[in-house]
C-alpha cells in the first residue's frame, strides 16, 4: 500500500517542474493524479510517463485563473475518477515574469499575474473543495515561496497572500474535515529559477544551511505527508522546505 493509496489527487502546474515532481511521487505512493495544466503538449508527457511507469494519471487542461476552466476540470475529473480527495495548488507565473516594482508595474500585466498566482489557488479550491467534503474531508496544499518572507516583489506578496489564504481557508473548511496547509520552497533547480534568476541562484546558495540548491523531489516527501492521513491533525501550517534559507520563531 502506497502512502495516498487510491486517493485522487489534482495537481496544479503539473507539466513541469516541481508540479511534475509532485504527480510523478504523489503516483508512486498508489495516488490517481490529475496533471492540471495550461500546457498540453507537456502535461500529456508527464501523464504518459506516469502510466508507462504503472501508475495512474488524467491530464487535463485548464486555467487556474478562470471559474469555468476549473469547473470544467472537476466534471472531467468526477466522471473518470468518481470523487476527489486532494488538490495541490501549484500552478504560477513564473519562470517568464517580468521584474518591476509595486509602485511601476502596468496594471493589466499585475493584474494578471494576481490572477493567477493568487486568485488561482482560490478559484481551484472554490471549484474543488464540494468533491473533497462529499468523500469525508481530505487536504488542499497551496504552494507558497520563502520568497514571501523575503523582498521580492508583487512574486512575494502573490505568495504572502497564499499564505494568509492558506490559514483563511483552514477555518473555512475545518469543519468539512478538509486541511489546507502550504509548502514554502526555497531556491529549487528547475528549468523556470535557471531562466529567471540565472548565476544568482549560486548566490543564494552560500547562504543556505545547506549548501545546494533544492531539487523537484525534495519537496515531495513534505507534500506526500501533508496530502496523507499521517497529517490528519496539521493544518494553517506553511511548511519550509528550503535548506534552512528562512526560519520562523
Ligand atoms: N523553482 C523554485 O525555486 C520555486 C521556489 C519557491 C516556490 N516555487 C513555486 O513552485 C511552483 C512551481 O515552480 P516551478 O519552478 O516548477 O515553475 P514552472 O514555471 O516550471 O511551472 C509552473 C507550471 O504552471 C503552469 N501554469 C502557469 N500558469 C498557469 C495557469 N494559469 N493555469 C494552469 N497552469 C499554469 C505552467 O504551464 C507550468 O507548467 C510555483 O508556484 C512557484 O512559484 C518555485
């Protein structure tokens, strides 16, 4: 028996990255994975390989951004699955952002990325959590960033507002025995950090407890606890799984 054996898991921004590093764990832990993703082309890859290595995975398409994608998403779900225990909202803009501050970035383009790096999480478990109530509860993990306790622009304050919503939506949904817990990652190898931040990746590195970068995989183990039973009594927590970048007293 895997750790989330049998349990249907949607995760968000899944074709690549850290979100493919989740479906692919997530799937070998006996979890029925939905790769959630704007990018078909990738997203189908990724659940290709998933069932190629025995596993079970859906890709669909969809935008975290809009209501209807991700009303359309749970009906597709629904009827290949039968129900729906977990979301993972990791879904972001983010290796093409562009760099500006608060004070100067165009509206539309600040609106945008609002819309999907924080509205998303929310549009996705409005749309989710029915399902999760209807099987008894189950968990939401939102992915946050070390990024929100460091300046780092409208980025970090996207993710500050993930983890407000993270804390907000555990009361909202305590009651329906759902969980939400976030997982704030610090600087982790993908191909979205090596065309955004580039040599200065190295940089942060020596600040770092551990002195290497974070890989996909390492965040699964913290995703993989949250998403099972064995987190049954954690929840409004945000999780750093970031080589001792940042801590909390
Ligand atoms: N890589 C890091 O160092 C790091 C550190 C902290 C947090 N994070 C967070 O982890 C998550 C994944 O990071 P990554 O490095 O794998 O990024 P990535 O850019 O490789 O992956 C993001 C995925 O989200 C998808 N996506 C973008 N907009 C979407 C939309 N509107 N609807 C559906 N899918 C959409 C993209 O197609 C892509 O597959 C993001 O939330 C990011 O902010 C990353």
């Amino acid at each position: 028996m895997g750790r989330l054996q049998d349990k249907v898991i949607v995760v968000t921004g899944a074709a690549q990255g850290i979100g493919e590093a989740y479906a692919k764990g997530f799937a070998a832990q006996g979890a029925k994975v939905v790769v959630a993703d704007l990018n078909t082309e990738k997203g189908e890859l990724v659940a290709k390989q998933i069932e190629a290595d025995g596993g079970s995975a859906l890709f669909v398409s969809v935008d975290v951004s809009s209501a209807e994608s991700a009303a359309a998403l749970v009906e597709q779900v629904v009827a290949t699955y039968g129900g729906i225990d977990g979301l993972v909202n990791n879904a972001a803009i983010y290796g093409a952002m562009q760099f500006d501050l608060l004070i100067t970035v165009d509206w539309d383009y600040y609106k945008k990325f609002m819309s999907v790096n924080f509205d998303g999480a929310l549009v996705m478990t409005r749309a989710v959590y029915p399902e999760i109530a209807k099987r008894g509860g189950g968990s939401i993990v939102n992915q946050s960033s070390t990024a929100a306790y460091l300046y780092s622009g409208f980025y970090g304050l996207a993710k500050s507002g993930i983890n407000g919503l993270t804390q907000q939506l555990a009361h909202e949904l305590g009651g329906q025995r759902i969980r939400v817990n976030a997982i704030a990652p610090g600087p982790t190898d993908t191909e979205a950090t090596r065309t955004q931040a580039g040599d200065a990746s190295k940089e942060l590195v020596k600040n770092l407890a551990i002195k290497r970068m974070g890989k996909p995989e390492d965040m699964v183990g913290a995703a993989t606890f949250l998403l099972s039973d064995e987190s049954s009594w954690v929840t409004g927590q945000i999780v750093a799984v970031d080589g001792g970048q940042t801590f909390r007293p």
